[in-house]
C-alpha cells in the first residue's frame, strides 16, 4: 500500500502536494481546539484558521522552497502559541513537515541553523504566553520532541538518498570501469596480434627473399646450390603459411566447430629450426648459451623467440655483414638475450624514428613480460640488441638492469 502511494506521488507531484497542503491546514485548525483541564482553548478561532490557511498554502511549495516554508509556518505557529493555543502535534504539524523537507534536501549546517532557531522561537513564545509553572513541560519539553521528529526523520532520508545515489554512482563507475576494461583488452589482443603478424611475415618475407636473390645469383654457375635453396625456399613460404594460419586462428571462437587444432606458439624450443632457415638465407648464425637451461614462462619463451626472430630478421634485411651471434645467458631470475652482428654500424639496424616497427614491436614485447630491451651500435662495428626477461616473476630487478 505505502508503496503504491509513493509510486502515485512520485508520478503525479502537484496532487501529492495539494493533498499535503490541505491536510496540514485540517490539522491546523483541529489543533487549536484542542485543550487540556488547565487551560482551555482560546474562544477567538479565526486567527487559527487564518494562519492555517496561510500555512496550508504555503506547504505547496515544501519540495522547491522549503527554508521559506519553514519561517512562514513557524512565524504562523508563533503567533498561535503567543495567543495561548496548545503546542500540540496537530497544531505544529505545517512547521513539523517543513522541517522534515529542509532536513531531507539540504545540508546538516543548514537543517541545525534552521531548526535550532525554529525550536527556540516556538519555546520562547510558547512559555512566555502562560505563567511559570502552568504547562510549561508541554510548552517547553514537548515542542522540542515534537519538533525534533521530522528533523531526525528528514535527516535520515537525506542520508539514505545520498546512500543509494553513491550506490548507483558506484555501479555507473563499475559500468564504465568494465567497458573501459573491455576496449583496452581488445586493444591489447589488436596489438599483440598485430605483433605477431608483423614478425610472422618479416622474418619469412625477408629469409624468402635472401633465398630467392641467393638461388637467382647462383643458378648459372652453381644449379645444383640453387636447387637445394629452392627447395629451402619452398619450406620457408610453407612455414610461413601454417604460423599465418596459426596466428590468425586465434581470432576465431574457441567453439567454432570448423576451427582446426592450432600448433603451439613458437619458443625457443624451435630455435634450431628459426636458426637453419636463416642459414639457408646466407646468414650465418652462431648460438652460445651461458648457465643451464631453465623452463621459461608461456610469455616469455615466445617473447624471447621473437625478439630473437625479429633482430636476426633486421640483420638480414639492413645488415651489410653475413653472420650473427645470439647468446643466451641464464642467471637466477633472468634471461639474458644478446644478438649482435658484424655489419657495419649505421647501416646494421634502422633507428626506431625511421618509421619502421621492428624495435618498437620489441621494445614493447620485452616490457609486456616485465623485461627490458636495449639495442644500438657496437663499438667495434655492427649492432646489437639486448634483453632480460624474468624467469618467474614478471618485475624488472635491479641486478639485471645493471648487465645492461
């Protein structure tokens, strides 16, 4: 029932309020005749319905005036309480309600200003209106509690509406938390496809293309060399294909019934066979591993793969040099990878600002799995590039920075 009426106020207002106001000046004009066997009601009953009707006008305006409603009807109450009308429930009932709307729609400073002042208003002319002594617990006391009611009430509505907009505020950041959660995950999985197509087609396009011009270079002379780097070549473009397929395979649903069986991302399990198909490139690639071999993170063994794949790929194509080295150095918490080569220095690698992808999608590997990456040129000559990536914890430790 409370329900139904708080849904009919809430979608019709002006007759709440009507209904409101019209109430409150019936209990006004009921509350000055009421008596008690000390005292008997004043005889003069138009001041009472004056001021009832001005208070029940006024309580139109509770939800969008209510400081004003509050002086109005509380100067109202004075006057009746001077003229020796009884304080009672009925009789404060305009001045009651105003006080619960100020505590329900604005601040605590402003309800303990209002009301205080309300409170002392009403004792004072109230008491001051019969001798001492003669009811002045009920003009004192009682209007206090009365009056103390609706701002109580009022005061923990106001609580209980801010406790449900925080509420709805929180979910709407939650909401919006989740979407913004959402997008950077799928930029996230974009960036890391984006990645793995980028060292994908490099590596392959460029040990396809060395193969190709190798085997164009020594088909009059040598056929029998050019037969062997076709052959490469073919399964160079094959390799190329099925990590393709792989790749973009992971766009797929996982219960898409047409969906193959995708092989495994790369680690450094497949090295042997990333090394040999640079060897048929022309590239000669030198492998040393420092410290003993340990079992590397999902993440980190096909970062490290690719890293590796992406600066030998980088030595093929820019590189003036033929042969490379990658060392593997395995420490307590890290892997060290450093591949260099013997080109020369400024054209052994491009720079990051030359618009290419290359050490920028390193870069970017290296610190997704807590690592570090470092390339440029070597004193001596040629390029390197170096990384430490963590073999169980993916955070940066200083011991490690330091062998860079």
């Amino acid at each position: 029932m409370t329900t139904s009426l708080e849904r009919y106020a809430g979608r019709n207002p002006r007759v709440a309020d009507v209904v409101i106001a019209l109430t409150l000046c019936a209990c006004t004009i009921f509350g000055a005749q009421i008596s008690t066997p000390d005292s008997a009601a004043p005889q003069d009953v138009w001041p009472a319905r004056i001021l009832a009707i001005v208070s029940g006008a006024v309580a139109l305006k509770l939800r969008s005036h209510p400081r004003t409603v509050l002086v109005v009807t509380a100067a109202a109450a004075a006057v009746l309480t001077s003229l020796d009308y009884l304080p009672s429930p009925l009789l404060l009932a305009p001045v009651m309600a105003a006080l619960y709307w100020l505590a329900a729609l604005t601040d605590s400073q402003t309800t303990r200003l209002y009301g205080g002042t309300t409170m002392a208003v009403l004792v004072i002319t109230g008491v001051s209106a019969v001798p001492f002594g003669n009811q002045f617990l009920l003009r004192s006391v009682g209007t206090v509690l009365w009056l103390l009611l609706p701002l109580s009430t009022g005061s923990k509505s106001r609580l209980r509406h801010a406790y449900l907009e925080s509420v709805q505020a929180r979910a709407a950041h939650a909401e919006r938390t989740r979407e913004e959660e959402a997008r950077l995950r799928v930029a996230e999985e974009r960036m890391r496809i984006a990645h793995e197509l980028h060292d994908v087609v490099a590596h392959h396009m460029a040990v396809a293309n060395a193969q190709a011009g190798t085997a164009a270079h020594l088909a009059p002379t040598h056929p029998e060399q050019a037969q062997k780097i076709l052959a490469d070549l073919a399964g160079t473009t094959s390799s190329a294909l099925l990590e393709l397929r792989a790749t973009v395979g992971i766009l797929r649903q996982a219960n898409d019934p047409t969906s193959d069986t995708l092989e495994p991302s790369p680690g450094l399990s497949r090295l042997p066979d990333l090394i040999a198909s640079y060897t048929s490139a022309g590239l000669d690639v030198t492998v040393t591993t420092d410290g003993a071999p340990r079992s590397l993170l999902p993440g980190v063994d096909l970062t490290a793969y690719r890293i590796i794949q992406e600066a030998l790929t980088n030595v093929t194509k820019h590189s003036s040099g033929h042969a490379a080295q990658v060392r593997l150095a395995y420490t307590t918490s890290r892997l060290l990878i450093t591949v260099t080569n013997d080109g020369t220095a400024h054209t052994a690698l491009p720079s990051e600002n030359a618009g290419g992808f290359g050490l920028i999608g390193m870069r970017e590997r290296a610190h997704s799995v807590g690592g570090d990456l470092r390339v440029g040129p070597r004193p001596e000559g040629g390029f390197q590039v170096i990384t430490a990536l963590p073999l169980h914890a993916p955070h940066v430790l200083q011991e490690d920075e330091a062998l860079l």
